[in-house]
C-alpha cells in the first residue's frame, strides 16, 4: 500500500498551478468589472469553490494518465514524478480508484456551485469535463495519444476554467476574461509542452504520438517559447482594462531564464526544473493578473 506522501507524489503536485491559476484570473477579471472594493458576498465562497473543482480535475487527470499509461506499459521507462501504477508501489485498481474519487470530489464541489449560483447547465459542462480528464489517456482510442493534449488543456484549463469562474461571479464575461483565459491556457499547454518534451525518446517508441513527437523536437521547444511568452503579452494588452494588469512584465526574467534553458537543449531529467519553473509560472501569472485586474 502506499505511503500518504507517494500518493502525494503520484498526484504530480507540479502540475496543480495549473488548476488554480484560471480561477485568481478569472476572480481578477470578474472583480474588474464589478468592483474590487465592493462587499464580495458570495463571490469569495464561488471562487473558493471554483478552485476546489479545478483542483480536483487536475489530480484526478493526474490519476488517470498514471492509471492508463501503467496499464499501457507506456510508462516504463520514464524520468521524473513518480508513477504508482508504472513502478508497482500501488496496483491499477487503487490508482484508478483514487483517479474516480477525485473526480467524485470535483462533481460534488462541482454541484455545490450550480446550486449556489442556480446555473444548472453547467453541470453539462462539469460532465464534459470529467470525460475529458478521463480520455486523456484513457479508453481506446485516448485523444492524448493523437497529439491533440494542448487541445484539451487549452479548453479544459484556460478557456473554460478562467471564463467559467468570471461567469459564475458576474453573469457574463470580459474581454480581459478572454484574454486572461488565452494566457493562461496556453501557460497550461506549455506545462504540458514540456513534460511530453522530457518524454519523446520513449514515448515515439511506445507509440505515444504526443504533439512534441508529431512536430519533431526543435519545433516543440520554439512551441514552448511561444506558449509562455505571449501571456505576458496578454497580460501587458489588459492594462487598458486596469494599469495593475502591467505587474504581468514581472514575470519577464523567468520567462526569459525558462526559454533560454529549454532552447540550449536541455532534455531528460534536466526538464523536470523546467516542468517546476513552468508551473510556478503559471502560478505567478494567475496572481499577478487576477490582481492587477482586480486593482
């Protein structure tokens, strides 16, 4: 059985900036256009649980793509987070058990704000959502072995994440909603980006056909630069909504240090700081431009 920090492990805390980032931007937009100032109600108690749910998907995912690629033995030969399934700490059956609990925990969470806020049809879209988490790497035919990850990730955790929570707060969306939930959708990909990155020797050898081993290794590192710079450029475009959106160009030098690292080439374990520094990222961004947004 396994120890309560390796399914700490197994859960790939690296990756869990990516759950809350979409909702402190998705707060800061919905702030923007209300009022920072103003008495937030029920507002505080959504985002809570708008992060609550995000943060259950992104385990459960986590759960499921080490469930699904240790039954497939595609996780074998790997370096970086610890993999339950993959190295036999814990069997299949526990390690997807644990991915449908955490799902459980996001519908339940997921439920309590559909009745908090009476948007009962978004409880079509959390349906939707679970599936995509699950199909990822799982079923028959999963879309993450098709290089379309980026795909759900970008719609999954940015846009419907980030536009989601504003929606819930406010009713509707903004363009610094649209914006923010681009950043950070791409952040997310870039996350992903390099994972598959550290992974292609052995994931084209298992016919794992992520988008980094379909673009070849060169273009999936300019990708990378690509999904990490151009949030800050979005971030800069949300100072006409709120000049605080302009606490974005902080992130500037990490930018520039994860490119820089990722571009000379570095691979294999090397990328597991870059996959950290990714998400931290992310992180820093959800911060810095929910708060300049709400300023």
């Amino acid at each position: 059985m396994p120890t309560a920090a390796e399914w700490i492990a197994g859960a790939r805390p690296r990756t869990l900036p990516a759950a809350v980032a979409p909702v402190l931007v998705g707060t800061g937009a919905a702030a923007q256009a209300l009022d920072a100032w103003e008495p937030a109600g029920t507002r505080t108690l959504v985002a809570l649980l708008a992060a609550g749910v995000a943060l259950a998907l992104q385990v459960g995912v986590n759960y499921a793509n080490d469930y699904s690629d240790g039954v497939r033995g595609t996780d074998l030969e790997r370096v970086g987070p610890l993999r339950l399934t993959a190295s036999g700490i814990a069997s299949p059956r526990q390690v997807k058990l644990a991915a449908f609990a955490a799902f459980g925990v996001a519908a339940l969470l997921g439920l309590a704000l559909v009745v908090l806020t009476g948007h009962w049809w978004l409880l079509a879209v959390g349906a939707l959502c679970i599936v995509a988490a699950w199909y990822y790497t799982g079923g028959r035919r999963p879309y993450g072995y098709r290089g379309l990850g980026e795909v759900g990730v970008f719609v999954f955790f940015g846009l419907v994440a980030v536009l989601g929570t504003t929606y819930l707060q406010l009713g509707g969306v903004t363009w610094p909603a649209v914006l923010g939930a681009i950043g950070v959708g791409l952040l997310a990909c870039a996350l992903l980006m390099v994972n598959n990155l550290r992974d292609v020797p052995t994931d084209a050898v298992v016919g794992k056909k992520t988008l980094a081993v379909r673009i070849g290794d060169a273009r999936a590192r300019r990708a990378y630069v690509a999904m990490i710079s151009v949030p800050v450029l979005l971030g800069v475009a949300c100072a006409f909504a709120s000049p605080w959106a302009l606490l974005v160009l902080l992130l500037v030098p990490p930018v520039v240090i994860l490119a820089i690292t990722v571009r000379l080439g570095a691979r294999g374990i090397a990328l597991v700081p870059v996959l950290a520094g990714t998400g931290m990222l992310e992180l820093g961004y959800g911060v810095l431009l929910g708060l300049g947004l709400a300023l």
